[in-house]
C-alpha cells in the first residue's frame, strides 16, 4: 500500500491548511521505524515501513500526481491512499471516499490525471473562508489559534485509521474512525 500525504513542500507552508496531509505522514514516521528510500525520480520523500510505502511528494500540490505516479509504477502498487485537505468538510471532520472527483482540489487533479480517480482519500475537512475568492490564501494560512490546540487528537485519529487501514477493510476504518466537526470542539 502507497500512502500519500499531500502538501507542498518548505517551512514556509509546513503549518498551512493545505499540508495537513504531511502531518499525517510526519506522524507516522514518528510512530513507525521507517526507511528512507532516496531515488531522485520520485521527487518526494519517501519511506518503507513494513509493506507500506509513506510518501511526501516533493513537487508542489498542482503537480503531486508526478511523484504519486513514479512510486506506483517502480514498485508495482495497486492500493493508494492519498490524505489531504478539504474544505467542503468542516475543520476537525475525518472522512474516508474511494474514487470521485477532485472538487478543485490542485493535488487531486495531478493525481486523478496521473493513475486515475480509483484510489481511497482520507478527507481531513479545514472548513472555508468566507467568500470564494479567499480560497488560495485560506489553504495557505495556519490553522487559528482556536484551531491549533485540536490539531495533535485529529492528525493522531488520522493515522491511528491509516494504520487500521494495514490491516482491515476501508468501510470498517472509515465506520470507526470517521469524525464529524463536533468531535474535536
């Protein structure tokens, strides 16, 4: 199994919105004795961990489908699992989907052009900001100080379902570790 968190990489976005994915994976990493695995062609850091594969695209968000892509053809992996933000959920919410579309979302269009839409999310909702045309700078802010102190319980939940994902079915990960907004406030 390949699972990706996406984001884009530097300190400068390292606590926005947008790299919530990366945390997932960062947690992880902390969890897990993983190897690194340094192949230039990958453009991402990436690890093994057991059988599973944690990627970290390298390439920024609109291109995260390239990396995604190289590591599933070199190493012949059919289930992906791709974490990442989304705001059609609200903040704090966890929900798993296979397939579907994009929904504007620059790291899922790369990665639906690259291997196709048939792969599992783990949808981590941020909520949006109150017009339309803030989108952009929303994803690339740091979550609020009334949002910060929530982060470590979500992004543990996050990975406490990646790690039920090694081992079981996505249905019955996603029927146990789903959590709506009113779960961490």
């Amino acid at each position: 199994m390949l699972i990706v968190g996406l984001g884009n990489p530097g300190s400068t976005y390292a606590n926005t919105r947008h790299n919530v994915g990366f945390r997932v994976i960062d947690a992880l990493l902390r969890r897990h004795r993983c190897d690194p695995i340094r192949k230039n062609s990958f453009e991402g850091e990436l690890f093994k961990c057991a059988e599973h594969f944690l990627l970290k695209p390298s390439t920024y968000m609109n291109l995260s489908g390239r990396s995604i892509q190289a590591v599933r053809t070199f190493y012949k992996i059919d289930d992906v699992v791709v974490i990442h933000d989304d705001l059609d959920l609200p903040f704090g919410a966890l929900r798993f989907k296979h397939g579907g579309g994009h929904g504007g979302h620059n790291g899922l269009k790369s990665t639906d052009a690259m291997i196709s839409s048939s792969y599992l999310r783990v949808r981590m909702g941020i909520g949006k900001p109150e017009h339309k045309g803030e989108v952009a700078s929303y994803v690339l802010s740091p979550f609020s100080a009334h949002e910060e102190p929530h982060l470590p319980l979500w992004i543990a939940q996050a990975a406490d379902a990646i790690e039920a994902l090694w081992i079981k079915g996505w249905e019955e990960v996603a029927s146990q570790y789903s959590l709506k907004r009113s779960s961490l406030q």
